[in-house]
C-alpha cells in the first residue's frame, strides 16, 4: 500500500484551487509540536504551503465544520475525509445540515491515527519529536534516549478497532479505499453487558463522575448539529450545569447518547475530545450493538438517506415486550 | 457558620406598591418584611432582585436616594425574571442585594452644572434617580432640561410625575416627544437625536444619556454636532450580570466591568474601551 | 528544613491523615492523575500533574450558596454556609501554586467572597518541585520557577528523598506536627535539585516564548487584530480551556428547584460558552470569535491592568494537551500582533 504524504494532499488542493473547483480548502494545521494539529481553513497556496500538514495526527474529524463552513459559502470548499469521517459525512447529508453541491470531497487512505497519551505512556513526557514513518515511530524525548514504537501499539482506540477502510462517499480518492472491517470494537461492550447491573452502575458512576461538563464531547460530535441544544436551553433547567447532585453522571451523557442514538457513526469524536478519558463512546457502541441485534445490521452514514431503524417501521420488528424482556434479563 | 456577611446572600425584600406605567413596564416599591429600605444607595446605582427558583437579575434603583422610605425599580418586561415580576402582586416577598455600581457623580462633577437629561423608552429608569437628587438639592445645580421620548404617549414612563411635578418646578424644562403621530398628543414627534438637535442646546451643559444603544449612538452624535465634548457626556451601560460585584467574569467591557466600573460611564472614558457593548 | 525517605512517604501521609483531611495526585483507572483523598493504599502519583487544576477545593466545579423557602408570597432565605476544616493539598506543583494568588485577587478583594476564603484559610498547601517537566510547560514566560514554589510549605523530590521547607505559620506548624515522620535535613540536596531543574527548564521547547509585547494597557493594539479570524476558526466553542485552567474564575450563579425549596449554587462557567452573555434582549459577544477572543484578553491584558502587570495564565500546559482542537494560548501569543515570535 502506498503512503500517502501530506505534499500529496497539498499537490491535490493546489491543483483544485488553481483550477477553480474550489475556493477553500477544510484540513489540518500543523502545530507548535508534532502532535497537535488543529483543523484549519487555507484560502490560498501560499497558506498550504506554509501551515497545511497530515498525517498520523490528524485525527479530527472535519466534516462537522462543514455545516457552519458552506452556510455562505459561494462556490466550493474542498474537505479531507479519512474513511470514518465518510460516514459522518454521509449522516449529515442524511439529516440535510449541508448542501452537497458546495462540498468537494477528497477521500484519503488512513493507516490508522496516532494517540499522544499512549505514546507518552511508552516514551515519558517532554516529547521533542514524534517522526512517523509508516509501521514504525520515533520518538525524541527529552528525559529518555529515543524511541522506536510500533504503530500498533499506540493506535487510537478507535482505530485499533477500526470499523471500515472504506470510503463511503467522495468526488476523488487519495490513495486506496479499503473494506468494512469485521472490527472488535464490541468487545468492550460485551465486558460491560456480562456485568451485573450494580457493576455495571458502579463503573458508570465512576467514568461519568469525572465529567467536568465542558461539552467538549457534544460540540464536536457530528450527530450534534442542534441550531439550539436543549442543554444551552435557559428554560431546560439543564442549561450547562446543574447542582452538585450528580446530573452530570446520570444523566447529561445518557441523554445525548439516546439523542444520537440510530445516527452515530460511531466516529469515536467523543471519546477522542474528552479532556477526562470517559470511555463515552461505549454508551454508543451498545446502542449500536443493540439496534444491530434487535432490528438487523445497520451502519448509520453508510449511504445517504438510509432509513434508521429507530425511525422506520418494518414488519419484521422486534415486539417491545421483547426488548424489555431482554434488559430484564441483563439486570 | 461564620458571621461573615456575604454580599451574594440577599435579603428579603416585599413588593408594596405596584405601578402600572406602560403596557409593558411596571414600577415596584420594594421595603423589607419590617418596613424599611433595605439599604442606601446613590444615584445610578442598582440592586440585584430575584425569585427563587426563576432567577436573579440587575436592575437600576428608579427612586432617589432622598427617599428614606423605599426603593422603586421601574421594570420592562422582557426575559424570566422581568416575566416573573410583572405578574407579581402586592405582598409578594422577593430578595435584593445591593447596591452595586459607580454612582452618577452627583456631588463632584454634576455640582453647579446646568443638566441635561436625554432618555429614551424605559432609559429613563435609571435617570428618575438623578433628576429627583437634583431636583430635591436644587440648588446645587444650575438648570435642568429634561429631553424624554418614547414610541408613543402610552409608552411613556413616570408621565404623570413628569407632568404633575417635573414640569411645574421652577428652572425645569421638560421637552417631551413620542415617535409618531397620535391621538390626543399635541406635543413633539420625532425621535429622540433629532429632537436633542432641534432644541440646539447651548453647551454649558452637562449631558447625561439613557436609553436603548441606537438612540445613545445618535443622540451622542448630534451633541458632539452640538459642540459638547464627550468630557460632558455620561450614559449608563446595562450587560448580562450574575454576581455583581466583578467576580463572575461576564459584564466586562475591555478591562472595566459594567458591575463595578459602571454601569455610569463619561462617554470619553467608554470611548476608550473597546466596541463590545 | 526537614527530610523523609521516600520509601516511608507513606508514614507522612498517615500522619497528616490523623488529623485533617489529606489529597494528592494518584494515578486514576485510566493512567492520568487527580486530586483524590488519601487514604491507605493510595500511592502518590508520579505523573507531572493533574488533568483537573487543584482550584477545586477553593473554588468547587459546583458549590451549593444558600437555601430559599418559598410559601405562598414569604420566602426565607437560609445561609447553609458550613464552617471549613484544615485541610491539606499535597504535591501542589508552582504553576498551580502562583494561579491561587491569581484566584486570590479576583476572589479576596472586597468584597470578600466567603465561600471561597473559608475555604482558602482553612487549607494548607504542599507545593513539590517539577523535576521533569514536560514540553507543553512554560511557567517560566511568567516568572514562576518550577524549581522553588511558594506554598505553605516547600518540597523537593529526590532520588531517595523527600525535603519540607516551611514558608508559612501554616507550613510551619504543619511540619511540627510531623516531627515524628521526619528528620532534620540540610539544604545542600535541595540546591543541587534546582541546578537540575534549572538546567531543564532552559531545554523546553516553550522556555523562549515571550510575554514582553502583552499587559495592561494593550488592548488598542490587539483587540482588532485581524489574527483573531483565524485562530479561533476552528474553535468548538467547548468549555474544556476553561475548566482545566487553573486561573479561570468565570462562574455562574443558577436556582435549583428541589421541590422541596429552591437551592442557589454556583458553577464554573466559560466565556467560550454561546449563552455567557445572552441577556433577554441581545448579547455583547454574538461570534465565537468574539467569545475566543475575550479569554484571550483576559488572561494577557484585561487581568493585567486589573492587577499590577500579573498575567492571568501560569503557563501549566492544560490548555495545550487538553483542547480537543488543539488551539491554545501559547499559540495565541505567537501568532497575534504579527509574526515576529516566529
């Protein structure tokens, strides 16, 4: 398979700003380290050339951006969608958030991002460098000799346990487009599932104690596009915060799981953001492990305007008795 | 536990009065539960009024300091809390603390200046204050002119007031108008900026604006036309409050919180900060 | 100043226990560190610092301020303010250390907030030497040194060692009380652990970052800076800055309605938000340029001419690892005003 570089991805929005295609440009800036990369606008070449980079850190998913980028946008932008941003992508499509004529969308190969805390765990801290090269890393610290880490081993959650290659929506593709994986991104859910309720609760309580509601995990998930998000609603009574009993832990992460619920793509934006590691992305996994049991395999972005189960009466549905009966039985 | 008093702890305040002024501003006297004012306060201060479990707000002291007996907050109707009050009977307790805020500067710079007062709408909250401290020590200050608009006869605050007591005192000049034309209205119409030029005040004149930010913004302008100088010229900001006392971090302009730098501001002094107001 | 050997930092923290409550950092489920009570069994983290800034125990995430009974048209209003105990705060590090003095000029200035200086009294802090920080670090563009923090007491980690200094008639007594756990020491280790850590702090790659054109005063200069566009494009408009700096003071004040009376708390709140500013009829700070912008400010120029020429950051590095789009002040700093840091 061949590496795709980031003078590549540079080489492809030059040749379409030139020739007119586009007149923005949605991807990653490079920052004051290796590591931290920022999603960025460049309107010219001379930006790219100076700040554009990707690469194995360019995790953040950019398509949410395209909700607020094309609203007066004339003409095109240009976005970089690694194969699980297709699927957000996709799902917004789906929920209308954007006009598909203003979007030129580049697909690119991804072999898989890079998680900074997992390399600090391997290497120590006070990272001078991180130079990524295919399978292998090198890491220059400041307190230990340099490193060489296996990729694999300090791959992002969500990517060691990558659903699919595939690209699921583009105009062009940079680099090879891959399969659906059968991941084992349920596993850890299972773990959850075999608990008794009290375990189950306990572990819960002690993840979502954490949150310091900073909203990091709304605001950047792709399934939440609200123009007015009840919890910035004044008269919600939940509006940002809420007294020291615990709702935070109840019921701010259950509510907006059961709200994205049929439409997350699992694109793991939420877990990634979460300044206090809260596994978030596993309330989603089991609704999607759910609606996969109960109402047959369903992959929300896989195309556009796919009908979700959670919306779409088919006869073969599942009676809610016997729903109930099984949460009955988990408890 | 400790003793130490908290100025976020409010005291119980009760409505006694309830004042029908406009279709949407009421005037509430507040006292506390055994009678009294619940603290003093100068000119262009404000207290911070709630309703448990509705909300708290900052609002503007209407009545002068010169009454010993209670506070009036003359109210327009426009979020939770205001909503909350205007259907608020007499009897009902609320909380206030306060007073927060820099006064007008009644006893230093205002002293034997000739005053020119320029509200618009429910602006003249805050100015009834000053314009009865000044009316009540006379003769500390020079003239008064009282330039008051409003979107019509009805939407005019204190009217009766103006009419029955301002007007009449002596060295007063009341100058009202209302946008447009009316029934049973035979006095100015126009709106407030172009009035101010109209009546082409002399500038040994110490101007002090109030009203919603478009009519501050011209009205400012025809007074510099006028050949005041911004040193001349104070207002009064209003910004989203929860503490009152520059802790909570929203109210600030620049490097100055409305809360506790203002929410009295000489126009020069505001022409320094920057446009996020 | 006294020493205890680090295999028996245990017996030091017992003997705190005995007789106040006692938190430091220890190593969570997941790897990172957080404030947390000790109690046997509980090992002293070694990572560099916490994710959650120990402002918490001044000025709690959320605290609740006072009761209301509402009957009819009577309320009541019930001070449910609760006397404080000495409380010590172990392995405080000096970035965090100098953000309380920070804390101390918004909160303590009259009128006194008393909720957070009963809290303030009654705590006693133990701040530790960074003997390794890391590279998103840079406490000294704000002339704190990470090889001396000012707290009540002072501590130095060695090889084997662990050396108390007390500053304080806090420190001081804190350190009497546990004349049992430890030993009469000498200062020479200590200097020797600041030469080090001096000598690395010269080695970061933020040590040259530069606060000379920012403070009190600069708002003309860069209020309009045409930077701000770009900087904050990318901006989720999260809370996540805010409520991992340990200087960050905006709060909220809400009504809780438990059916039973209403509750009156208090929560961090974050100009980052949409809705800080919304009033009825309008709001000063619409974009999120304008919201990004105004934290900014306040920490490199409103603080300052607030305050003496103190910048509100202590350069902790929070902002830089935690920002999920990884925007932060650092490269604000950088890049405002021109480019000529670069």
């Amino acid at each position: 398979m061949q590496k795709i570089t980031k003078e590549m991805l540079i080489d492809k929005a030059t040749e379409l700003l030139n020739n007119g295609t586009v007149s923005l440009v949605l991807g990653w800036k490079k920052g004051e380290y290796d590591y931290d990369v920022t999603p960025g606008v460049f309107e010219s070449v001379e930006e790219l050339k100076k700040d554009f980079v990707f690469g194995d850190f360019s995790a953040a998913n950019l398509s949410k951006y395209l909700v607020k980028k094309t609203e007066k946008l004339e003409g095109k932008i240009l976005v970089f969608l690694k194969p699980c941003d297709t699927y957000s992508f996709n799902q917004l499509l789906t929920e209308h958030r954007f006009d598909r004529e203003k979007v030129y969308a580049v697909g690119v190969q991804c072999d898989g991002m890079v998680d900074i805390e997992k390399v600090k765990k391997i290497a120590g801290d006070g990272i001078l460098s991180v130079d990524c090269n295919g399978e292998d890393i090198v890491v220059k610290t400041l307190y230990n000799d340099d490193m060489t880490i296996a990729k694999a081993d300090v791959l992002a959650e969500r990517c060691a346990n990558c659903k699919s290659k595939k690209h699921v929506a583009y105009d062009e593709l940079l680099g090879e487009s891959g399969e659906v994986i059968d991941s084992n991104r349920f596993d850890e859910v299972e773990k959850l599932e075999k608990m008794t309720a009290d375990e189950r609760f306990a572990f819960w309580q002690n993840e979502l104690s954490k949150c310091i509601r900073c909203n990091a995990c709304r605001d950047a998930c792709p399934a939440c596009t609200c123009e007015k998000c009840v919890f910035n609603n004044p008269n919600s009574g939940v509006e940002n915060k809420s007294p020291a009993n615990s709702f935070e832990e109840k019921l701010f992460h259950i509510i907006r799981a059961y709200h994205v619920a049929g439409r997350c793509t699992d694109c793991g934006e939420c877990s990634r953001v979460c300044p206090q590691n809260i596994p978030l992305h596993l309330l989603n996994r089991k609704f999607i492990k759910d609606i996969n049991e109960f109402y047959g395999e369903y992959q929300a972005g896989a195309e556009v305007g796919s009908r979700a189960p959670l919306v779409d009466y088919t006869l073969n549905d599942l009676e809610p008795g016997e729903v109930f009966d099984r949460g009955d039985e988990n408890a | 536990m400790n003793n130490t008093v908290d100025t976020l702890i409010p005291q119980v305040g009760v409505i006694t009065d309830v004042r029908i002024d406009t279709p949407d501003i009421k005037t509430f006297r507040v006292v506390t539960p055994d009678g009294k004012k619940a603290f003093d306060h100068k000119p262009g201060q404000c207290a911070m009024l709630s309703i448990p479990g509705v909300g708290e707000a900052m609002f503007s002291i209407t009545s002068s300091p010169t009454n010993t007996e209670y506070m009036e907050f003359s109210i327009k109707k426009c979020g939770c809390v205001t909503e909350w009050l205007h259907q608020a009977e007499v009897g009902q307790q609320i909380t206030i603390r306060g007073p927060y805020g820099k006064p007008f500067p009644v006893d230093d710079a205002f002293a034997g200046q000739n005053m020119l007062f320029i509200a618009g709408g429910v602006g003249l909250a805050p100015l009834r204050s000053v314009i009865n401290y000044c009316r009540h020590y006379r003769d500390r200050y020079g003239s008064i002119d009282i330039v008051y608009g409003s979107r019509s006869k009805d939407d005019l605050l204190d009217y009766q007031e103006i009419i029955d007591e301002w007007s009449k005192d002596a060295g007063v000049n009341v100058h009202l108008t209302i946008d447009r034309e009316q029934e049973g209205w035979d006095g100015h119409v126009g709106f407030v900026p172009n009035y101010v030029k109209e009546l082409g005040f002399d500038t040994n004149k110490t101007a002090v604006l109030c009203g919603p930010p478009i009519m501050i913004k011209f009205t400012l302008e025809g007074l510099i036309d006028l050949g005041f100088n911004k040193e001349q010229i104070y207002t009064t900001l209003e910004l989203r409050m929860k503490c009152g006392v520059g802790k909570c971090g929203r109210c600030n302009v620049g490097a100055k919180y409305v809360c506790k730098d203002g929410p009295v501001f000489r126009c020069d002094e505001l022409g320094e900060l920057p446009d996020e107001y | 100043m006294r020493k205890i050997v680090l295999e028996k930092i245990d017996l030091l923290f017992e003997a705190i226990s005995n007789t106040m409550s006692l938190y430091l950092p220890v190593d969570q489920n997941d790897g990172k560190a957080a404030y947390t009570k000790w109690e046997e069994g509980k090992k002293w983290s070694e990572a560099l610092n916490t994710v959650k800034s120990p402002k918490d125990f001044f000025f709690p995430q959320t605290e609740d301020m006072m009761e209301f009974k509402v009957e009819g048209k009577n309320i009541e209003v019930i001070d449910t303010r609760k006397a404080s105990e000495d409380f010590v705060v172990f392995g405080v590090r000096a970035c965090d250390v100098k953000a309380f003095d920070i804390l101390d000029k918004v909160f303590l200035v009259d009128p006194c907030d008393s909720y957070y200086a009963t809290k303030r009294e009654h705590g006693i802090i133990v701040a530790v030497a960074c003997n390794k920080p890391s590279e998103t670090c840079f406490c000294s563009a704000f002339g704190i040194d990470a090889a001396d923090p000012k707290a009540d007491v002072s501590a130095w980690k060695t090889e084997n060692e662990l050396y108390l200094q007390a500053n304080t008639e806090k420190g001081e007594k804190l350190l009497k009380a546990l004349e049992n756990v430890t030993e009469e020491a000498t200062e020479e280790k200590v200097t020797e652990q600041k030469e080090q850590i001096a000598k690395i702090m010269k080695k970061l790659p933020l040590a040259d970052l530069d606060t000379s054109k920012f403070g009190g005063g600069k708002t003309d200069e860069f209020f309009n800076s045409p930077e701000w566009e770009e900087l904050s494009e990318s901006c989720l408009g999260c809370g996540t800055c805010t409520f991992v700096c340990p200087t960050c003071q905006c709060y909220d004040i809400k009504d809780f309605n438990t059916g039973n009376g209403v509750i009156r708390y208090r929560c961090w709140d974050s100009c980052m938000y949409s809705d800080f500013t919304r009033m009825a009829h309008g709001n000063n700070r619409n974009s999120q340029k304008e919201r990004f912008r105004q934290r900014f400010m306040h920490k490199l120029v409103y603080y300052p001419e607030n305050n003496e020429g103190i910048f509100g950051c202590v350069g902790c590095g929070r902002c830089v690892s935690r920002c999920p789009i990884s925007m932060n002040i650092v490269k604000v700093m950088k890049n405002l005003g021109g480019k000529e840091n670069e």
